[in-house]
C-alpha cells in the first residue's frame, strides 16, 4: 500500500488548513485586483481516484479552464487548479472592466483573456504554495503555470502520465470563491495536489505528522 493510500483525517486536516490560510492570501490578492470584496474558503480536503478527478470537473468531455505546473525543489510533483467557464467569465469580465465579455470554449481565445486567467493562476497556485512552503519550512519552487481551455479528460491526462505508472490517487482542495462576501455569488473551483511518491513522505514529516500506521 502506498503512503497516500494511508493518509488519514489528521493528515488532511493538516491540508485543509494550510489550504485556507492559503485562500485567505489569495482572496485578499484578487479584492486588490478585482476591486471588489472576494473571499475563498476550503471547505473540503479528500483523497480521490483519477476517474473521481475527471468526474469532480464535471466529466472527461466538460471543457474547463485549467492552469498546470510542476513543483520542484524538496518536494516535486504536479499542481492542477480547474475552473469553469462561466466562473472563468467573471474573473476576466472583472479584470477588464467588461461585464459583456463572453469567454467561448473554443479557440482561438484573446490573448487578453487568456492573460487575466494566467495571472488567475499565478496568483491562486502562488498563495497556496506559499502557504505550503511557510508551514513546512520546505524549498518549493513551482514552474511557470500554462494555461489550457479543454476537455477535462485530456486536460488531466496531461499531468498523469508519469505519476499514474506508481499512484492512482490525488489529493482534492476544493475551493469556494466567493464575489460578493455574502454566498450569493459563489463558485467551485478543484486544486488537485499530485506529489510525487516520495513527496509525499517529505510533506507530512516536515509537519510533524506521523506517518506510520
């Protein structure tokens, strides 16, 4: 059995919470940004198969927008954070003063669109490795996040290539983002965590949290 398959509540509380002090970062950063009120939660931390991933973003044929990276350093491994479309309308709308603006699925998109969902990503994958890096005390150096609108199925199979040879499971964050403050204008969003095998071990002790058993 591997160690992700031995993770247990204490073990993703530890997530959840680093998680959230994570969101509270990158709310406070896109309120900046946004010019308006945003807070983010994390209200759930699991361990999942990869169907449930796919399933999760809303099945293999739903077209999500998604930003991709690689973490390097103490710890390696695979980062994914999925939005979707509509909730990908209201950030770029926002940013660029638009409230016409309608981001379609297919391509070719605006480079200005495409901009405001990359720094999306850069601010979102950012704030909650940060938070990582802080409570672990480990050096994370994530590499530039790309940016992809498609299907989920292949959006996902992108980043599993390599991991599913050892592993069949990822860790989900999920995350509410929510516009207004109040829960009148919330949305999902699914950070999936893929550590690498052995990173996982490296996580969890760098916590203090006992990883036998």
């Amino acid at each position: 059995m591997s160690f992700i398959e031995k993770i247990n509540s204490l073990h993703l509380d530890v997530l959840k919470e680093i998680g959230n002090i994570g969101a509270a970062h990158a709310a406070t950063a896109l309120s900046g940004i946004l010019n308006q009120k945003i807070e983010m939660s994390v209200p759930n931390v699991r361990i999942i198969s990869f169907d449930q991933m796919m399933e999760l973003a809303g099945g293999p044929e739903n077209v999500v927008a998604s930003v991709f990276l690689r973490l390097e350093g103490d710890v390696t491994g695979s980062m994914f954070f999925i939005l979707s479309l509509p909730a990908a309308t209201y950030f770029i709308q926002q940013m660029i003063g638009n409230d016409s603006f309608v981001f379609e699925s297919e391509s070719p998109h605006s480079e200005m669109s495409l901009s405001c969902l990359q720094e999306l990503g850069n601010i979102l994958s950012g704030s909650y490795l940060s938070s990582l890096s802080d409570f672990t005390n480990l050096h994370l150096y994530p590499s530039v996040p790309s940016l992809t609108i498609d299907m989920v199925g292949a959006t996902i199979s992108f980043g599993l290539l390599e991991l599913s040879q050892v592993s069949d499971y990822a860790i989900v964050i999920d995350t509410v983002l929510d516009k207004e403050g109040d829960g009148s204008g919330a949305m999902n969003g699914h950070f999936f965590l893929l550590p690498d095998p052995d990173s996982f071990e490296v996580i969890f002790n760098s916590l203090g949290v006992a990883t036998d058993g």
